[in-house]
C-alpha cells in the first residue's frame, strides 16, 4: 500500500512539472501568448497573442507565425528577420499561457469523446479531461494516433511513467491528436478511430467558412 501511495505522489509531481519542461518540444498554435524579451531594447520586449489564424503583428518585422513551430525555432526565425535592424539581436521567448488543444480520447476511459486541454497538454491529462480510465483499460499499451492519421500510430505504456516515472511515456499532445485504449488489445482504425476523426474535421471546415 504504502509503495502505491508513494507511486501515486511521484506521478503528481512529474504532472505538476510537466508545463515547465514541455516548451522545447511543444508546437505553438493559436491562442497562444508568447512573450518575447529583446536585450537592450524595451521597444520589442512584451507578450503577443496569437489569432485565431496562429499569426500576430510584431514591431519593425510586421506579421509572425507560429504556427507549428517550437520556442527554439521562433526564437532562430526572430534572430534572422531583427538582424537587418538589431546586430546579433538577443532574444528569450516564454510561452506564458498556451491555447486550447483539442483531442480525442476513445475506448476505454469513462467519458469518451473529443476534449479540450487548456493547461498542460500531455497524454496524462487527457485521460484526466476523459475522468479517468475504465476498470477494464489496458494501461500498458494505448495507442496514440498523431494527427488523426492512420499511418502514424504510437504505443504508449502508462504503467511505466505512473510506477517508473518514464516521462517519454507521457508525451505533449497536438490538436487533432487521439488517444485510444482498449481492453484487449484489439484496434480497429476504420471502425474505432476514423468516424470521430471525420467529424471533427467536417466541423472544422464549417466553422471555417463562418
């Protein structure tokens, strides 16, 4: 009893800091606020909020992009575009607040469906937004479906992060991404999967025309 309880604490604290170490490998989209910090030049130095088209206007530059890209790689694409107005610009990028991430987490869990994380984004907390796993949920493979496409599927063991602390086992999610548990280990994309995954991108293209 006693080494679950401690298992169970260690999984809270690695869930706890989890948004600190997720920003290297985590892409920005809209909604996000980046604040960006300029040495020596306060003029360029605040937060930005990303539209709804991922974009936001930033001084002397004009329109910025994130969409897609990493700290690391905003912070290389600012660095090229300031050079021609700043020598050897020096540049720190935060990302204060992330936008919404919507994901699907089907099978298994007790509130399957399609759910928007709002504060940390990992695999973990989507289970948390499907209020949790279902007695019969295999934890030690899960499969994650990147992107809705069938041709990239990854296993995921969550026993190995909540016993082991294995935190490549609790990834970042991106929007569109599903998670998928079974109770035998049985898969079926086209049946499983891919109805949700129509859906929600037919709604994506209606909301995009209004």
């Amino acid at each position: 009893m006693r080494k679950k309880i401690v298992s169970l604490l260690f999984a809270a604290c690695m869930l706890l800091a989890a948004p600190v170490c997720m920003a290297e490998e985590y892409n920005m989209k809209a909604g996000d606020n980046v604040q960006i910090q300029v040495m020596g030049h306060e003029d360029l130095s605040s937060t930005y909020v990303a539209r709804t088209d991922g974009k936001f206007e930033y001084p002397l530059i004009g329109t910025v992009d994130v969409t897609g890209k990493t700290v690391e790689g905003l912070t290389q694409e600012l660095k090229e575009r300031l050079a021609e107005y700043i020598v050897n610009p020096l540049i720190t990028i935060n990302i204060t607040k992330m936008g919404s991430t919507r994901v699907f987490v089907l099978g298994e869990v007790r509130h399957a469906g399609l759910h928007e994380l709002t504060k940390s984004h990992r695999a973990l907390d989507a289970i948390g937004a499907a209020n949790g796993f279902t007695d019969k949920a295999a934890k030690k493979k899960v499969y994650l479906i990147r992107n809705g496409k069938e041709d990239n599927i990854q296993f995921l063991n969550f026993n190995a992060f909540l016993k082991k602390g294995d935190v490549s086992q609790n990834p970042v999610l991106q929007e569109g991404d599903c998670l998928y548990l079974t109770s035998n280990h049985k898969f079926n994309f086209g049946r499983d999967v891919l109805p949700f995954i129509e859906s929600w991108y037919f709604m994506r293209r209606a909301d995009k025309k209004f």
